[in-house]
C-alpha cells in the first residue's frame, strides 16, 4: 500500500480521478461485453487492469470480472465440459457460438488463476476481494455447474475451486489470519464448510508429509486459525444454510448430513494433531480442546493418544491436558492408570503462577471431589499444597487454603493433619516427603499441616483469617472455591481501597522527618538520596 | 387563746369521724353494688358506694369553683385579698403573725441584698437608724467629749436650754456689772463667741496631746540605743569563741535574702486554644510579612527594633531609663553579692523561664547573624532544632504540640531577626540597599492556598529545598481551618497536590529527592491533622498503581518493576501510616502492591532490592509473612550463580519470576573475580533504581557488589525476623542451599546459615483447639407472660396500645360529659334559686306595702270616723 500512497499524496486529485474514470471505464467496458459479443476482445482490458500495480484497480477490476464472469455463468456463456486447448478450439470444428464460450472460459480460467494468485498479495484489501470474488464464482459454478456430467447422478459442487482457495490461505510464509476470518462467514454455509474441511484434511497431509513431520509455524498457526473457526452444529436441523442447493437426492449428499460432518471434522483435527506441533500451538490446542473440538467429534475417544502424550510433557502442557482428559474420563469412560499420581506430580511452586491456575484448580476440586479416593492420596495432596502454599502469593493463597480444607473436610479422617492429639507430646521433624513422587509413599498422613500455622502469620489480613480457621474444627459446610478462582490482586487491593466508611484512620505515631529514617530503617542503610 | 380552738379543732374531728362512721354504718346512706359472680382474688373497689357523701362532696366543690366564677361573671374588676392567711381558721394567730413577718423580710432580702452578706438589715428606733445611734454613743465616748463630759456650765445650759430661772437671775447681777461695756452682745454673739472658745480648747488639747507622744516617741530612741549597746556586747564576745559559724549563719541568711529577692511564681498565660494558637501564629507572620514588606521598600527599621526592647513593669514610659551598668540583678555568687558582674544580655532578659537549651541556640543564631549567613543557615538551625524537639516529642506525638513548637520557632527566627536588625541601627546607604535585597530574597511569610496542582508547583518553583518547606509550612499555618471556613478543605487539597508534587519531583532526572526529604515533616503533621484526606489521597495513587498493573499484567503477563515515585510513595506510606496494622485502609493496599510487584516482575534488581527494603520495613515490626520476598531474595541470589550443572539447579526449586537457567540467570556474576578487592561499602543511590551509567566492568562488578551485599543484609534481617516461623525451615530450604553449597562461605553467609540451622525444626502436632461443649437444648415449657386477661390478644403490641388508648379517651370523654351535664344542671338550680328568692323578695315588699298601705289607710279611715264623731 505504501508506494501506492506515496503517488496519491503527490498527485491526489488526478490519481482519484484516474480511479474514478477507470471505474466507470470497465463498469462500461463489462457492460458493452455483456451487451453484445462485438465487443468481446475488451475482456483483455479488464484482465490487463486485473494485473496492473495499482491495488485500487485491482480491487475494481476484481469487482468488474465478479460481475462479468457470473453473469456469463448465469447465462451458460461459457463452455461446459472438457475444454480444449484454445489453438485446439480455434482449429477444430467448431461452431462461432461453440468458439465464444470457449474463448470466454479460457478467460474465465485465467481470471481465476489470476484471483488466486491475488490471494497471496501483500494488500488485505486485494486479498479480501479476490477471496470474495472467487467465492462469487464458486457459487456461480455451483449452480451452473461447468463440468458436462449427469447431475441426477452426481452433485454438483467447485470442489477443485474450493481446495486451489484452501490452499492459497493455508500459506507457508505469511499469516492470513485476518483474511481466514473474513473467510469464516463463508463457511457458516454447510456445504462450503463441509467441502472446505475436507480439503483442510487433503492439504495438511500433503504438506506435511512433503515437510516429513516437521514443524512449520507460520503453516500450522494458519491452519489452526482456519480450523478452530469451524464449529460443527450441534443437531442434524440446523444443516439449513447452504451455498448450493442439489435438486436432485438433496438429502443424501454428504454435506447435508450431520455425521458426515462430525467425521470430516474428526479426520480433519486427527490428521492436523498427527504431525508435531509447536508448544505454543500445543497450549492452543488444548486450551480450545474440550470445548469446541471433542464435542464435534464422532468418537472422541480417538483423542485420548493425543491427550496422554500432552499430559505426559509436563509443565503447562500438562495442567491443559487435564481438562481434556477429564471430558474423556468423566464422559466417555476412559480409565487412566496412574492419574492421580501424575496430577500429584503437576503440584510445583509454578502452578500458583501460570496463567491457567483457575482452571487448574477448577480441575483439580472436581477430580478431588471423589469420595472413593484412598486417605493417603488426599492427605498427600493437602500436604504438597500446603507446603508449596509457602511460596504462593496471596491471590493463590486464597484459593488453596479453602481448597485444603474441602479435601478434609471430604475425607475426616484426613483431620489428623490438623488435629492430631496424642498421649506423648513429644516434638517431631516433618516426615512428610517433599521429593517422593508417589503418594502413597510420601508419609504425608504422619505429618500435620504445620504449614498453614505459617501462614496465620501471613502479610494479608484474608488469608492470615483464612489460616486462622484451623485452629478451630472446620464447619460443615464446604467453601466454594468458584468464587475465589479468578480474584486478581487489583481486587484484593480494591477490598480495603473501596471501603467506604472508615471512621478514624490510624496514623504512625512516630514523627516522620527524613525520607530514609523511621521504621526499622531498612531502606537507609543501603540507599541514599543521591 | 392557743388552747380554745384546739379543743374546738378535736371536738371537730371527733363529730366528723363520727358522722363518717355513722354515715358508713347507715344503711340508707349506702349503696351496694351487685356482683355477678365472685372471682377469687380479685379485689374490687367498688362494691360500695355512699351516693350522699359524695353528691354533698360534688355540690360543695362546685359552689367554691363554678359558683364563684358564675357570680364574678360579667365582673370586671374583683378585690383580692392578699393578706396571708386571712381566711385560714386553722391557722394559730401567732404563726400567722410570724409567718406574715418573714414573709416581709423575704420581701426586703429580694433583690437589693442579695449580695450583702453582713448586713441584715437596717434597725429603726423611731425613724432613726439603731446603729448610728450606737455610734453617737461612741462618740460620746471619745476623750475629746470626756473632759467636757459633766461639765455643765450655766452658759451652756443656758444657751442651750434657754437656761433655768435662778441660773438666769444670777447672770442677771453679772450683766449689770458690766452693763455698759457687754450690753451689745446679742444672743448670736454669745453662741459664737462660745463656739471659738470651745475650738481653742479643742486644739490646746491637741497640742498637748502631739507633745506627749514626741516625749514617748524619743524615749522609745534612747531605750532603743541603748538597748543595742546592750544587745552587741554578748554576741561580739561569741563571734571571737566560734570564727567558723559566721559564714553558716551567712549561707542561710543568704539563702533568705535570695528567696526574698527570686521571682515569684507569677499567674501564666491561660491556655490557648488552638483556633487562638493558629490566629496568633498567622498574626505574627503578617506581622513579619509587613516588616518585610517595609524593609524591601528600604524604610529604617531601627526604630521599630529599638522599641521592642525590654521593657519593665515598673517602667514609667516616661523616658527614665537605667544604664546597662547600673542594672544589676541581685544574686549571690559563691558567697558573694556579685555586684560587680556585668548582667547578661537582653535578650536573655527576654526569655527568663525558658530552657537553657533554646539561649544556646539563640546564641548559635546570633553567631550566624554576625557572620551575615543569611538565611539558609538559620533555616538549618531551625531544622535541627525542630528535629531535635519531634525527637523528644516522639512519646505524644500531638499535633498541638508540634505547632506550638513551629509557632516557637518562628519566634525565635522574629527575634533573630529583630537581633539582627539591633546592630544596624544606623545603615549606611549601602547597607540599606544590601538589607532591601535580602528582604526580596527572604520568602514572604504570607501564602495563599494553591487551587490547583500547577497553582502549587508555581509556587514552589525556583525555590531551595529548605525554602520549598517553608512555603509549605507557612501555607498550611495560613490557611488554618479556624481561621476561615473553607480552608479546611483547601489544606486537603494541600496534601493530594503536595504527594503529586513529591511524584513528579521523583520522575524528575536527575530525581530531586533531597526536596522531597525536607517535605516529609510537613506531610507527616498535615496528614495527622487530616487523616482521612490523606487516607483518601494515598488510597487514590495506590488504586492507580495496583490498576495499571494489574492492565499490563493482564496484555503482557509481566510488568516492570515500578518506577521511582511508587517507591518514594510507598516509602511514604510507611512513614505516614502504621504498616504493623492487622488491616488498615492504606498500608494493606500497599503491601499487597509490594507483593504483587516482587512477584509478577523481572527487570531490574536494583528496583527489586528497594521493594524488598520497603517489604522488610513493612513487616518489621509485626513479623507477618511475606512468601514473595523470601522468592525474590532466593531468586537474586540464584542469579549469582555462573555455571550450574542441571542437577544441583534441581536441588531447590526457583519460584518464578525467575527461571532455573535463562539469558539473564546470571545477571549477577562478576566478570573479573579480582574487583572484590577493590570493593568497599557504600549506600547506594536511590536513583540507580531510574538509570545505571557504568562505565567499565569494574563499576558494574561494584554495583554488582554492592547488589550482592543488600541482598545477604535482607536475607539476614528475614532469617531473624521469620525464626519463629514453624515451617522455617522450609521456606529458607532454597537460600540454605544456595548459600551452603554453591556459593564460597563467607562471613556474612555463615552468620545466616547459623541462624537457619539453629532454629528447631521438630513441631508439636497440631491440635484443635479445646473448645466449650455446646449445651444440650432444654426442653422446659416456654412461659410466655399474659398480660391483660379476658382482652383481644393475638393482636400486635402497637395495636393493643392504640386499644388500650381508645378505651380510656371514651372513658374520659364520658366522664367529661357527665361533669359537663351536672355543671350545667348546679348552674341551672342555682339560677332558679336566684329566681325564687328574687321573687320571693319582690312578694315580700309588694306584701309589705300593701301591709303598709293597709295601715295607712286604715288609720286614715280610722281618723275619718273620729272627726265625723
């Protein structure tokens, strides 16, 4: 856009002008071809125009071609069935009118590879109307089909139109996620999603096995835009917007129905989630996983390879995984040995950090929630977050103190980890095992949760009230920890900012007079003013 | 007299009980009201009724009310009787006589002799007073009548009494002795001349009178000398005995005169409010304001100075002064009058009873005067007095106090000044000129309140840090909130612009921070005096903060370290407001913010190490727990490490921010091992946290050095104040590793390492606590009081009320009526009574002439028939 800019700034007035004139040139230029077929050969202009520098006239150009080529399809102008080369049609036998169409689709096929090529350019603008003139066409073609078969036999669909538009937005080298959004409100029709999902699939194989598996971020991002754009509909009614209508055996074509639908989509993700991904697309994934893919797909179940492996890597990637494991466990019976043992092993000083600790913990009070788990794994649990509550800050804080607390109040015999009266009141090192990586060995059971004694002395007043609580037996009832999951420190902050009636404020009663001096005099012992 | 009615009063009482008994007894007089049924235990007062009695009793109360008021009807004016107990039989004659006696006396004592407490009242004998009576008696007395006392002369009762018969024939004889010579005198003369002679014995007897007291009064001297020369003999033979009791005797005598000759404690001042306080303190700084004002105009201020002078109470103003030399305070001096001592200065004279501290510092300002420092160094002087003073105020920290000690020190600066303008009692013209120039370069001492944050920057512009508080300070004295209305809210205005003010002082580069030094007293005493403004004030910078970083956290994941002003405000913080607080409304917010910004930032650890400063002052005193500085103490000193192998990284887990390896994990290796030597201990500047200019390596080793030192001063500072801590030991699990094992031992190392292995690390278990056994629920019935039997219940108190009201309005309004009906019935007979006598009487006259006329006529018919006979 910048060199284009440049030469409107310098020459405004005429540039606008030229726009104008050219505008109306080829509106009167299509409407002259339209009109009669004298004037046929000014379709050249037109695709000169198509080509030219100028992105403004290109974007009209595009306009003007859109509005050619499908009035011509509307018409039958153009050949249907396998075109011959253009010496060929010229030398062969065949009738003017038979000469015309074929000369008009060869121009019509080259406008659309011009279209596609228009589809890599550097300018949204052109790109955005190039993809939408090609998508004029692929309905223009879907109703007037241009291949010669028996349609009572086939359905009709640009099949080949759609994939040469996937692939040209799947690219290699740039980021078209601002073109495949404007793309999504195509593929709100049925069909062209159907159609386009499949060709995802071809065009992901092909890639990456040409690739050999290995990772190409800008490709995969683009991929990942375009496929986490897709939502399957959940019920087999709403398959009511398509692009092209079937007269004949509507219903059994493939896009109009719903399984087929979850199937394509399910290969498609399959086919994307095969090759190695990038850690950062692995978060994205997951993040969006059990949300708007796993209730998409026909048998979710083949997900769970996928899952183990991610919930096998660790860190993040770990605690994201969860949640699609917990889909799968929690609805398709998907039995996982050594879960809890793993989600023990997730417990490090990060997860109080990562951005995902809502959901983690989210997670976490639901798979703890079971009142078949054995003592020692809930007594374990409370421990370890007891004791990495020592480094939590205090929004963490907030929340795995309650979160203690229901597990012992799930399982009472746990409530020796804080009450625990014995007849020699002898005092005793921690025997819990910070390093043992099984539960069951961790001896946590023998331990108490000294820990939250700690933290009675903490900074914040809410969380030192809410380690208060062991001191006396729990209440009954379990605290909701929904409430506290998303609280930001701003919040916390805003509790004792927002109050609105304070009576007297309390004041250091100790006269200030330097900066540096007074309390404790940390601060001037190692700084000085200058 | 007192016996008869007495015995009339019992007979009365006697017949009346009787009749009363009688009545109660008869039983026609009584009625008897007829109960449905018996109800046990319930006593009723009705049940018997003595109609008679009490219809008796009715008519008698109206005639004394309604009769009355019926007859004064239409009657304007009516005679009342005011005479006390007039109309009471009852009453004994003598104490109504009594009573009507005191009654006057009250009436005399009401008004004029309140006060008069000695006085009684004045006695009468016949009009004459009883007292200057007695006094004549007196007179009577007095020697000057006692000789003339019985001597009754015949001139004298003759000329007073006109003179007896005999008497007057005698004198008779004598005049026509002297007929020829006296024959003129007339009686007018003779009084006269009676007169003088009285007067010249009055006064002979005067002169005698003043004779013989001279004689006493020169017996009583020649007694007296010679008494002396008696007296000074034995004491003289003494004082040779015993030579060493003299000064003794002296010390007390001394001690006497010296008591004698002490100030005496004198009435203060009253104690002044502080609305006076703050009047007087913008009065003495208009005052001086003028003077300033007159002096940069170039008028002579010696006048002015002089008059302030000294001035005694005995001072006449009458232009008599003594000369310095002359005044000489009275004083002993080991043992000695030292007179001969020359007084100290005026000055001193000035300020007798205040400390000798405060003449010190007078001296010291009156040094600075003559070296003609200006100024500046009198402001210092100020500066460290005032401090010296909070220091020593610290236990009642009462904003009061404090002003009254500024009001103090603004004296003292008036006097310097005055002082000052003493010596230059004549000025050259040069002189005046350098004086006019000192006043432009003096601050005004009067100051508006800023309306706005630019009106104060204004203000405060161009001016020396010193300068700057000043302003400040006489700004807020001004526009104290007793002295107008709306200053109150302008002074916390004040607090909010003077905090932005100490912001943008602090983004400054270079950071003018020794300017925000000097405004720290002056914020700490206006935030005692508005406490909520300043609340609000600071709550407003620290929601802003906490926003903006929670924002940047929210795009970013990360946020920088804040910047210089957050940290002087949040230095502030600590300094205005209590941090040991369980919760309070300012310091809670901050900490928070502190935490937050320890844990969610990585750039610099310059920054780092402030705010972990701040969080150690924090928490200094409650010892509370504070998870994030701890990780970022372990985190910088996981910085110093150069090359880890992977498995003793894994020995201690690193709490992000920081990560286990990373481009800037070892931010903190020195790059020549050799720059420890050349290193030495220095504070660092606070600005370093803004911008680092080193140079070569070397600085940056020392600065890294120095980084280093903060870190493991922190560290030790923590491990002290966290020992109590049960999990100590695990929360110092990563910094023990660290220092034990990776990094060489080095004094200050092993002092932390010490610390954290001497703390136990066995625990009791946890145990409940003991808690009180809730009570089993009893199950006795539940009484619930009935108060009114036989009414509506189930309905509300209110409405049971209003019930209850309702009953007794118709109740009284029936009653009413009935009074009201038997008033107007009394009336009614009264009237009709009034009728029937009215024509009674009329029949009685008419009856009467007719009887009259009857009489007459027949007498006249009886006459008739005599003449016809």
């Amino acid at each position: 856009m910048a060199p284009a800019k440049k030469r409107n700034v310098s020459s405004a007035k005429t540039s606008q002008q030229s726009v104008k004139t050219a505008k109306i040139d080829l509106n009167s230029k299509v409407e002259r071809i339209l009109e009669s077929r004298k004037h046929a050969n000014d379709v050249f202009d037109i695709l000169e125009v198509l080509q030219s520098e100028k992105d403004k006239d290109v974007i009209s150009a595009a306009d003007a071609c859109g509005k050619l080529f499908c009035t011509l399809l509307e018409r039958k102008e153009l050949f249907i069935g396998k075109l011959p080369g253009e010496e060929e049609a010229l030398g062969g036998g065949y009738s003017a009118e038979e000469k015309y169409r074929m000369f008009m689709r060869h121009r019509y096929n080259s406008c659309v590879e011009m279209l596609l090529e228009h589809l890599t350019h550097e300018l949204h603008g052109v790109k955005e109307s190039a993809l939408c003139c090609l998508m004029k066409f692929a309905a223009g073609e879907g109703q007037h089909p241009l291949e010669d078969l028996d349609w009572s036999e086939h359905y009709s669909f640009p099949r080949e139109l759609i994939l040469a538009v996937v692939e040209r937005l799947l690219s290699k080298t740039t980021d078209n996620s601002l073109l495949i959004s404007r793309f999504q409100e195509f593929l709100e029709m049925e069909d062209v999603r159907y159609y386009v999902m499949s060709s995802v699939r071809e065009n992901v194989g092909k890639v990456m096995d040409k690739s050999k598996g290995a990772v190409m971020p800008v490709y995969q991002t683009n991929v990942f835009t375009l496929m986490s754009n897709i939502s399957v509909p959940s019920q087999e009614s709403e398959l009511t917007n398509f692009m092209v209508k079937q007269e004949a055996k509507h219903e059994d074509w493939k896009a109009a129905k719903l399984n087929e639908h979850k199937r394509v989509f399910e290969r498609m993700w399959l086919g994307f989630l095969k090759y190695k991904l990038p850690s950062n697309m692995y978060k994205k994934v997951l993040v969006i996983l059990h949300d708007s893919i796993l209730p998409h797909m026909s048998k979710p179940t083949l997900m769970i390879d996928f899952l183990t492996a991610a919930y096998e890597v660790g860190g993040a990637i770990s605690l994201l995984a969860l949640n699609g494991l917990f889909v799968l466990i929690h609805q398709h019976n998907l039995d996982y040995p050594d879960f809890y043992k793993k989600l023990y092993n997730l417990l490090e000083p990060s997860i109080f950090h990562v951005k995902y600790r809502a959901r983690f913990f989210h997670l976490a009070n639901l798979f703890l929630s079971s009142s078949h788990l054995p003592v020692y794994l809930v007594a374990a649990f409370a421990k370890r977050l007891a004791r990495l509550a020592l480094t939590a800050p205090s929004t963490g804080l907030l929340i795995v103190l309650p979160f203690i607390y229901n597990l012992i109040r799930r399982h009472p015999s746990c409530r020796v980890l804080v009450h625990k009266p014995s007849t020699e009141d002898e005092p005793l090192e921690d025997p819990y095992l910070m390093d043992e990586e099984d539960p069951a060995q961790c001896r946590a059971l023998e331990s108490s949760l000294w820990e939250i004694k700690t933290l009675q002395k903490h900074h914040h007043p809410d969380v030192a009230k809410a380690a208060m609580l062991i001191n006396t037996p729990l209440p009954e009832k379990e605290d909701d920890i929904s409430e506290v999951l998303e609280i930001t420190t701003y919040e916390l902050m805003e509790r004792d900012l927002k109050q609105s009636q304070i009576k007297n404020i309390p004041l250091e009663f100790e006269t200030a007079t330097q900066l540096l001096k007074g309390v404790g005099d940390v601060l001037g012992q190692h700084f000085c003013l200058d | 007299m007192g016996k008869v009615p007495k015995k009339r009063n019992l007979a009365d009482k006697v017949r009346k009980t009787k009749t009363s008994t009688e009545i109660k007894n008869n039983p026609f007089e009584v009625k008897i009201n007829r109960k449905k049924f018996d109800v046990l235990g319930r006593k009723t007062k009705h049940d018997v009724g003595l109609p008679g009695v009490s219809r008796s009793k009715a008519i008698n109360k109206r005639k004394e009310t309604l009769l009355k008021e019926y007859k004064q009807k239409n009657k304007s004016n009516k005679l009342i009787d005011k005479r006390f107990g007039e109309y009471d039989t009852k009453m004994a004659p003598e104490d109504k006589i009594l009573q009507r006696f005191a009654m006057e006396r009250q009436r005399v004592h009401d008004k004029k002799d309140v006060y008069n407490l000695n006085e009684e009242e004045e006695l009468t004998h016949y009009g004459q007073s009883l007292a200057e009576m007695e006094k004549f008696n007196d007179i009577v007395n007095s020697d000057d009548e006692s000789e003339e006392k019985g001597l009754l002369s015949a001139e004298l009762t003759a000329s007073h009494f006109g003179g007896g018969g005999l008497l007057k024939k005698r004198t008779s004889g004598d005049q026509q002795e002297e007929e020829g010579s006296q024959r003129a005198k007339s009686r007018q003369e003779l009084i006269e001349e009676l007169i003088q002679k009285s007067k010249q014995e009055k006064r002979e007897r005067q002169v005698q009178k003043e004779e013989a007291q001279e004689l006493t009064e020169k017996l009583d001297q020649e007694w007296k000398s010679i008494q002396s020369l008696m007296v000074k003999k034995t004491p003289k033979a003494e004082c040779d005995d015993k030579p060493e009791e003299k000064p003794k005797l002296e010390e007390y005598d001394m001690m006497v005169r010296e008591l004698v000759f002490e100030m005496k404690a004198q009435p203060s001042e009253k104690m002044k409010t502080p609305e006076e306080l703050a009047r007087e303190a913008r009065e003495k700084l208009q005052k001086l304001e003028a003077d300033r004002l007159r002096r940069m105009m170039g008028e002579e201020v010696g006048d002015t100075a002089q008059s302030l002078v000294h001035m005694s109470a005995d001072d006449l103003n009458d232009g008599f002064v003594l000369d310095k030399e002359d005044q000489k305070t009275l004083a002993y001096q080991d043992g000695k009058w030292n007179i001969g001592e020359k007084s100290e200065d005026e000055d001193e004279d000035e300020e007798e009873g205040e400390s000798g501290g405060e003449e010190e510092e007078e001296e010291e300002e009156s040094e600075a005067e003559e070296g003609d420092g200006g100024e500046e160094e009198e402001d210092d002087d100020d500066e460290e007095d005032e401090e010296q003073e909070g220091s020593s105020d610290e236990e009642d920290g009462h904003s009061d106090l404090e002003s009254e000690q500024e009001s103090e020190d603004e004296e003292r600066k008036q006097e310097a000044e005055e002082a000052s303008a003493e010596p230059k009692k004549i000025l050259s013209k040069e002189e005046l000129k350098a004086q006019q120039e000192a006043a432009k370069a003096e601050l005004p001492y009067t100051f508006t309140a800023p309306e706005s944050y630019s009106d104060l920057k204004d203000l405060l512009h161009g001016h020396t840090p010193d300068n700057q508080r000043l302003i400040v300070a006489r700004t807020q004295k001004c526009n104290h909130p007793s002295l107008a209305v709306g200053n109150k809210l302008k002074l916390q205005k004040l607090f909010g612009f003077l905090l932005e003010y100490i912001g943008e002082l602090a983004t400054r580069s270079p950071p003018e921070l020794t300017t925000i030094d000097k405004l720290i007293p002056e914020l700490y005493s206006m935030c005692q005096i508005y406490p909520e403004a300043a609340c609000k004030a600071m709550q407003g910078i620290l929601g802003d903060a906490g926003h903006s970083m929670e924002e940047e956290l929210e795009v970013k994941g990360h946020v920088a370290f804040p910047t210089l002003d957050m940290l002087i405000y949040l230095k502030v913080t600590a300094l205005l407001f209590p941090t040991s607080d369980f919760r309070h409304p300012v310091t809670t917010p901050a900490l928070l913010y502190i935490s937050q910004a320890l844990m969610k930032s990585l750039q610099d650890v310059t920054s780092g190490l402030v705010l972990c400063c701040l969080a150690v002052e924090y928490v200094s005193f409650s010892k509370r727990f504070l998870p994030e500085l701890i990780n970022f103490l372990a985190g910088t000193l996981h910085l110093l490490h150069t090359h880890l192998s992977q498995h003793i990284a894994a020995s201690y887990a690193v709490v992000p921010p920081f990560r286990p390896s990373g481009k800037c994990s070892d931010l903190l290796v020195l790059s020549d091992s050799e720059s420890c030597k050349s290193w030495s201990k220095k504070s660092l500047p606070l600005s370093a946290t803004q911008h680092l200019d080193l140079k070569n390596d070397l600085d940056r080793d020392h600065h890294r050095l120095m980084c280093l030192f903060t870190c493991l001063d922190l560290v030790k500072r923590c491990s002290l104040l966290y020992k109590d801590l049960m999990s100590f030991t695990f929360i110092f699990q990563p910094i023990r590793t660290l220092l034990s094992k990776h990094l060489s031992a080095q004094e200050l190392h092993r002092e932390i390492l010490e610390t954290i292995s001497s703390v136990p690390v066995s625990h009791s278990r946890l145990v409940l606590e003991k808690k009180k056994p809730i009570p089993l629920k009893l199950l006795t019935p539940k009484i619930v009081e009935v108060l009114d039997y036989g009414k509506k219940r189930g309905s509300t108190r209110e409405e049971r009320e209003k019930e209850r009201l309702k009953h007794k309005y118709k109740k009284e309004f029936k009653g009413a009526l009935r009074e009201i009906r038997k008033d107007s019935r009394f009336l009614a007979r009264e009237k009709l009574n009034e009728v029937m006598n009215r024509d009674a009487e009329r029949k009685r006259k008419v009856r009467e002439l007719f009887g009259s006329l009857a009489t007459q006529e027949g007498e006249w018919k009886a006459l008739k028939r005599r003449k016809r006979k």
